[in-house]
C-alpha cells in the first residue's frame, strides 16, 4: 500500500469512528435509558466478568451475532477481529495469524504459537485445530502472551470456542440453504430435559462444488483418458454434536460433549505460476490442470487430489460451587485427528511434484483449578497435565526424467519442462536408449513427535481499592519431549541416489529431551469512572523448544541421526489499554497499544530440496494498536467498526542472518472493518434483517524470505471483501429467511503462495474464494 492510500484509508476509518459518536449524539436525551448495548461476559480469566473488567485486549462474539452475520467457518472471524488472521488452505492446513505472527506448522516436532480452546480444552496441534462453527454460544479472541491461563501455546494470544449447552425447555432449529457452485447446508439443534438431566444434539452438514475448474482427464487436456479430478476447493463437511448436562445437586453442574467431524474436501489449487495449463494461463483465478500422481492410489491411498479428515472430540467438564466464594473446575478431554491430504504441488499437468500428507494425532488433557474470590481478594490455582502423540508422514510420487528436467537438470537437451503447447517432456526414452519409457520413483518421510507438559498455575488479583486491581500470576510449566523421523528413499535410476532427502535404512531415529520454564504476567485495572476502564500488562510467552530430528549423509555415504534443538521463542509483550461505554451505554469501546519483544523467533523454511525446517531467525521487534468501536443508532441501527495496525520485523542485525529486516509472512500492517445491523418491523408479524460488513487488509508477504522466487511476486497486495444478508423473520422469530452473499464484489485475491512447490523453484498460488451467495431458510420451535 503507498503512503497516500494508507492515509486516505486511516482517515477514514476515524472519520467513521467519529461519525459513530456523532450519529449516536444526534439522537439526544430522548434515546437515553431506551437503547443499550448488552453486556458481553467472557471467561478469558476462567471466571464470569463483564469484557470491560478483563485487563486484556479480547474481542468476544455472541452466537446470536456470529448467525447474523453468517459466520460458518473460523476464517471469516478474520473480517470482524483487529489483529486476527485466519487462512484455510484446507481443513486440514489452516493458519492462525494473532497481531502479525503465525501458527500453522504441520510438524509433529514443532508447537503451536496460538491456543486454540474448544470448549476449555487445548486442541492446538495444526492438523487438529480446525473445525466447523455450528450451535455456538460464544467466541472468545484474546491478544497478547496468555500463558498464565491458557498454556504455553498461547505465546501470542488464543481463540476459545464455547458450543452451546443443553437446556431444561424444549428447543429446536432447522436451518437449510442453497447457493451457487451447487452448494447445499443443512444444520439445526434439538434439546430438553428435566431439572436434573439435559440433552441437546447439533448438527451441521456442508457442501460446494470447486470454484477453480481442473481440466485434467477432460477432453483436451494432455491426458483425456487419464482419472478425470475434480474442480478444486469444493467442500464437503459433515459434523455432529451430542451433549448432556447434569445437574445431580443445586451446586454442581457435569457437562459431557461429543463432537465428530468429517471433512472429504477437493483438493486446493495450487497454480504454478511459470506453467500454463493446456489451453491457459498461469493466472491463480482460472483453469488448472493438476492430473496428480497415476500411481496416486498405490502411493497416498486416495486416487483423486483431495482432503479426508476425521476429528473425535470428547470433553467432561465439572464444576462445583463449594460456596458461595469457593468453585471447583475439572476439565478432561480427549482429542484425535486423522487427516491425509494428496495435493499436486507443482501446480501443472506434469508428473513432477506430487505429494500427499498423512498427519495423525492423539490429545488427551486435565485440569483442576481452584476459584476463590473475596472481597478483594480473588485467586485462581490449578494444575494440568497435556500429552499428545503424532506424527506426519509425507509420501511422495514422481517420474525421474520429469523431476530432474522441471529442476534443470537436463537444460543442455533443450526440452522445457512444459511446452507451450501444454505437452510435458518424458526424457527416459533418450536417457535409457529405449530401455524404459518410464521411471516411476516413490519416498516417504515421516516425523513424529511425543510431549507429555506439566503445569502448575497460580494467578492473584487484588483490589487496593474501589478503583484500582493488580494481578500477579505464574505459570511453571516441564515438558517431555520425544521426536522422531524415518525416511524410505530408494535410489534414482538415472542419479544414483535418492532424489531428496537420506534414506535412514529402515530405521527411525529418535531424541529425547526435557525443557522447563517460568511464565509471569502482571496486570493493572484502574477505574476511571462508572463507564471508563484503563489497564496495563505485562506478560511473557513462550513457544516451546524444537527438539528437530531429521537424517544427514555420513561420511559412509549412509543416513545418519541428525539432531538440532532450537531454542524456545520467548516473548515480552508489554501493553496498555483503555475499555469504555459512552451516551448511556449506547457505545462501547476500546482500544490497546503494545509493543513485543522476541527472542529466538522461529520460522518455517523451506530447505533446498522442499522440505521444511525449523530455524532460529533471531530477535524480533513488534508494535501495534487495534481499537473497537460499537454504537447503537436508535432501535434499528447498529454499527461497529474495528482497526489494526502491525508493524512487526525480524530485527534488522547482521547477527539475524538473512532474513534480518524483514515482515513476518501473513502479516499485514492495517486489518479492519467496518460492519452495520438494521432490523425494524414491516408490518404486523414480519420483520425485516440485514447485515452488512466490509473488511480490509494491507499487503502481505507469504513467505518469510520477503522476496520473489524464480523471478515471481510471493506477496500480495491490499484485499477488500464485502458481505451482506438481507431477509424477513417472523416477529417472535421462530421463522426467517435470508438472501446471502459474500465476497460480494467478487474481488480476486491470494490465500498463499510460495509452498511446497516453492521449494524446488516452481512457486504456486493459491486463490481466495470467489462470490458466493444463496438463500437460506430457518425454523425454530419451542422456547
């Protein structure tokens, strides 16, 4: 973005901000003790507060707002949150960026930077983290290091999830739509009970056809006959939730939830930027032709490009209200994931890069944490206990002569690696005299990675006096850790050796270590007045050690145990706040600005054969402000508005290598939004909804080497989407329907580029989704 439209922008944005004070003005006395915004009570202090009295910056969403606004999916949380930024790839590879920081790695050795919590519970890991949002009764994003409270994974902040609980009346929903790309939802919820027992089932099925069209096996492609693939990005989801309540005596309540989730998504279209489809272009928006491996069933398991993802999610919560200051939590859940992903990622027609991914995973924790809040005294103590045991197999399938002439290997011969035409030179003829037409070569490598953490946790709030509270809390946390890798990589016929990485013989190396650290933070909450809250923090994060394991050449020419250990990222964030309500609670708001200090900062790169590693890129630097803004404009009208500013770098020292003085990737220097909810009644027993939101993002550079790879672009520029809804509901809405659209404008934008392709000088992009839009239909029943 140039200076000028970054101004521009800026300006308006608080041109807005004061519009929403003025507007809400306007409307003078008469609108006073008529019209106010309800309170919003989080749990991000693992007790009840009103978000006002939460001396940390949160942005917190009820499941009534998430509905009005269509909120299905966790990346579209990006659109209404400052300094939140989610990317899906896929299910099975999502990015969690939290004010310009990224946690999306896939490696069984490497952790999480972001705590993503479902229901109290930890369920971080990468491959795991992502699922549908249906039947939610609240989202919570909370920024900065969070440790203290939510573990060692919340080194820059964390997002909880909390689905809806059963309830004694009886309740149901039924909501269908249909849209474009022949996409179909069916969702709902049923519950009731009795004093002692509730239940409730929720639902949510999904589905869409791709939005990139692949032309492999069509007519007209270099492989008519070949397995005809489907479009990419088409989804198919299906998810269930069964719940139970008990509530045995007056004081204790046990929650018991399943979850279970299936993804069968189409693959993601990762276009190659240098090759053309037959027929095409190398723009990430049209066709593609990704044929895949034709040995993809024998190799991955799966004959077509695509996702299958299974999730088991089970949690049992238990609290008791010993008295009236007194409240005991027990929280223990289990979590499994089984995902493999086949993706073609070269992006072309050729037999080239063809990969697939194949991560496990088992999660099991418990917590026990004691609450006891005085008059001026509240102290929260608990202990916790996570393990998880997984592991990420990464088979690959090629044909030799392809792979070493798409590398360059075989310039001197004159043949590219796809013509212009669309036809892929097949050199093993020339290479063998006609021995062979074809060298299919295969490899696999896998990692794996054990942690057992132990924590203990206390945090202390005092107040000194009916206007200021401090807080002191600690975090004391010793993690087990065991990681693994095998690779099973034949010799190349035409090389001699295996194509990238070193063969371990059969064997798995392995290393153990422990690492232990001390997490603080210290927070302070001064009450101006009835309506004006200020706050400062200080806390620590910590993304843990990478215990990395992989096989080097030794001097025998065999694989040889390879262990490097990088030290964990530390993080001080240091921050400060303001958090108000103003024209009788009319509007609310509030805004942060902090600065973070890293040590340590680990990346994500790509090595010379495409595979990736962790690496230490040194000291970081990052400083921002976010502000949120939400106004009530007579009974009808509400507006909201949000902004985000990052400036966030690699500390520009020789001491930090290479990547010294660059952005972190997915890190964008403005995020924000602006949104508005109008509803008023048409006529006796029919309203009319509508919602309306814009969302703004700065450029961003995907990898973090800020630079082109084989002369292209690896960034992307400023992004603008806008959705709307429009509908009519019954006046007692136990009935609606609704006109929906997103990505309105049809704007043509990147989710990623780079990847795996990247790695061997073939850059691949990904396109964002284009305009979806449909027609959905609700029904409640009961209360």
């Amino acid at each position: 973005m140039t200076p000028i439209t970054s101004s521009v922008f800026t300006v308006s944005k608080l041109a807005l901000l004061v519009a929403a004070f003025i507007g809400t003005n306007a409307y003078g006395q008469a609108s006073r003790n008529q019209y106010q915004i309800e309170e919003i009570t989080v749990t991000a202090q693992k007790r009840d507060q009103s978000i006002q009295d939460v001396p940390v910056s949160i942005s917190a969403y009820d499941g009534a707002l998430l509905e009005s606004l269509g909120v299905a999916e966790l990346d579209t949380l990006s659109e209404i949150t400052p300094g939140l930024v989610i990317q899906e790839q896929s299910p099975n590879n999502p990015g969690f960026v939290i004010r310009g920081i990224t946690s999306d790695s896939g490696s069984s050795q490497a952790a999480p930077r972001v705590s993503i919590y479902y229901n109290g519970a930890d369920v971080s890991r990468s491959r795991g983290s992502y699922f549908e949002l249906f039947d939610i009764e609240r989202i919570e994003v909370v920024k900065g290091p969070q440790a203290t409270l939510f573990g060692t994974a919340a080194s820059v902040g964390a997002l909880s999830v909390i689905t809806r609980k059963p309830q004694e009346e009886f309740g149901a929903e039924i909501k269908a739509s249909v849209g474009n790309y022949s996409a179909e939802t069916l969702s709902g919820f049923v519950t009731g009970g009795n004093s002692q027992v509730q239940g409730r089932l929720a639902f949510s099925y999904r589905q869409r056809d791709g939005f990139i069209r692949n032309i492999a096996g069509e007519a007209g492609s270099q492989n008519p006959d070949g397995f005809d693939q489907e479009d990419m990005h088409g989804i198919e989801r299906t998810a269930f939730r069964p719940s139970l309540r008990f509530t045995p005596y007056e004081d204790v309540t046990i929650d018991l939830v399943y979850t279970y989730e299936k993804n069968d998504d189409t693959g993601t279209s990762f276009k190659n930027g240098l090759y053309a489809p037959t027929g095409g272009d190398t723009s990430a928006f049209s066709f593609v032709e990704m044929s895949g491996s034709p040995l993809s069933q024998e190799v991955f398991g799966r004959k077509d490009l695509g996702v299958e993802r299974t999730v088991d999610d089970l949690n049992l919560t238990v609290n008791w209200d010993i008295n009236q200051d007194l409240t005991f939590t027990s929280i223990t859940a289990s979590r499994s994931f089984d995902s493999l992903e086949v993706f073609d990622a070269d992006g072309t027609q050729a037999w080239f890069l063809e990969f697939a991914e194949d991560a496990t995973g088992d999660q099991f924790s418990q917590e026990f944490r004691m609450i006891h809040q005085g008059d001026k005294l509240t102290t929260i103590a608990g202990v916790s206990y996570f393990t998880e045991d997984g592991s990420q197999a990464v088979p690959f399938s090629t044909e030799e002569s392809v792979f070493l002439n798409c590398l360059g290997v075989f310039a001197a011969l004159g043949q590219p690696c796809v013509a212009s035409d669309g036809s892929v030179a097949v050199l093993t003829p020339i290479l063998t005299e006609g021995a062979a037409q074809l060298l299919p070569y295969r490899l696999e490598f896998e990692n794996y990675g054990e942690t057992d953490a132990y924590s203990a946790f206390a945090d202390v709030t005092y107040a000194v006096n009916d206007a200021l509270e401090l807080t002191v809390g600690l975090r004391y946390v010793r993690e087990d850790k065991n990681s693994g890798y095998r690779s099973d990589a034949p010799a190349s016929v035409l090389t001699g050796n295996e194509l990238f990485t070193v063969d371990t013989d059969g064997q798995i190396f392995r290393a153990e270590q422990d690492y232990d650290d001390w997490l603080p933070r210290f927070n302070m909450l001064y009450v101006l007045n009835e309506d004006i809250n200020i706050y400062a923090t200080i806390s620590k994060g910590r993304r843990s050690d990478v215990l990395n394991v992989t096989s080097v050449r030794g001097e025998d020419g065999s694989g040889e145990k390879s262990v490097t250990e990088i030290p964990a990222e530390i993080i001080w964030n240091y921050e400060a706040g303001i958090k108000g309500q103003a024209f009788d609670k009319s509007v609310n708001y509030n805004a942060s600005v902090f600065y973070q200090d890293y040590s340590n900062f680990q990346v994500t790169l790509l090595d010379d054969e495409g595979v990736a590693y962790a690496a230490d890129a040194g000291s970081a630097t990052n400083v921002g402000a976010e502000a949120e803004v939400r106004a009530l404009l007579g009974a009808d009208f509400e507006i909201f508005a949000n902004l985000a500013y990052l400036d966030a770098t690699i500390d520009d020292d020789s001491t930090n290598g290479d990547l010294a003085g660059n952005r972190f990737r997915l890190q964008p220097e403005w995020t924000g939004s602006v949104g508005m909810f109008y509803a008023t009644e048409l006529s006796q027993g029919f309203n009319l909804t509508s919602s309306l939101v814009y969302s703004y993002r700065s450029d961003v550079f995907f990898e973090p080497a800020n630079a082109p790879i084989s002369g292209l672009d690896i960034s992307e520029d400023s992004v603008s989407l806008v959705s709307a809804r429009i509908g009519i509901a019954g006046a007692d809405e136990d009935w609606a329907v609704n006109l929906f659209a997103s990505n309105l404008l049809d704007k043509e934008y990147l989710v990623d580029a780079g990847n795996t392709g990247g790695g061997f000088g073939n850059p691949t992009f990904v396109a964002g989704a284009p305009r979806f839009y449909g027609i959905e239909f609700k029904m409640r029943f009961g209360e």
